[in-house]
C-alpha cells in the first residue's frame, strides 16, 4: 500500500490515503513518485504538486510553496510551509502580489532573506495562476 501525507503547519490536506503516483516540485526539478520509488528527502520548491489516488480517474492539484518530501517504501510524506487549493486562489488577488512583489525587487535593497521571500511569492502567484490553466 503507498499512502500520501500532505501537512502545514495550520492544516492536515491529506492524511493516509492511498495513491496511485504523486508529482511534486523538488528543489533539483519535478519528481513524477510511484510505488516502489527509492527512498529519498528533498527540499520542495514552489510549484504545483499533482496527486491520484487509488480507484480514482481525477488528478488532484495544490500549490506548494516551500518544504520538504519525504519517499519512503509506504507512500510519500509532503510537509509544506504553505499549500493552496484551486479553489483557494483568487487570480485578481495573485496579479496584485506579483505586481507588488516585483515592485519590491525593483526598487527597495532586500537581503537575501527579504529577496527569497518576494521571490517565493512571486513563484507561487504564478503557480496558482498556472494551476487554474491547466486543462488536467
């Protein structure tokens, strides 16, 4: 059995239920994960995470922004610091944020702290905005 946990720090997406592949947005690029995959943790990149679970024809789909996946012989475990559902995303709102985010890395001297998270938020406007495209 290869069961997917999806955990923030506020909410539990996914607990234990069973899956048929899970892709997810590494640090090193995508990683398509079925049964049998070779254990292994990685950083998570912002990005879209897509998952399919047992006896089910839909693939499901969140926006992840930062964390850490961990492969292991019974499933998958995705600790995000935040996750996005479609239905969570606003288009309107996730332009804004890009507009204001860019604004910042034009015109105000960040550190790198600072830089990292205009840059993370950037990601995952684009990402929710991306989400909502998809034709799958």
């Amino acid at each position: 059995m290869f069961k997917l946990t999806i955990v923030t720090p506020e909410k539990k997406l996914v607990v234990d239920q069973e899956i048929l592949e899970v892709t997810v947005p590494a640090f090193v690029g995508t990683l398509n994960i079925l049964p049998g995959h070779a254990m292994l943790i990685t950083a998570l990149e912002t990005g879209i995470l897509r998952w399919k679970f047992k006896g089910q024809d839909k693939m499901f789909k969140a926006v992840v922004s930062w964390g850490y996946c961990e492969v292991h012989p019974q499933g998958v475990n995705i600790l995000a610091n935040i996750v996005d559902m479609p239905e969570e995303i606003k288009v309107e709102e996730r332009k804004q944020w890009i507009i204001e985010a860019e604004k910042k890395l034009a015109s105000v001297s960040l550190d790198d702290a600072n830089f990292e998270i205009q840059r993370r938020e950037i990601a995952r406007a684009r990402a929710g905005i991306d989400l909502l495209d998809e034709k799958y």
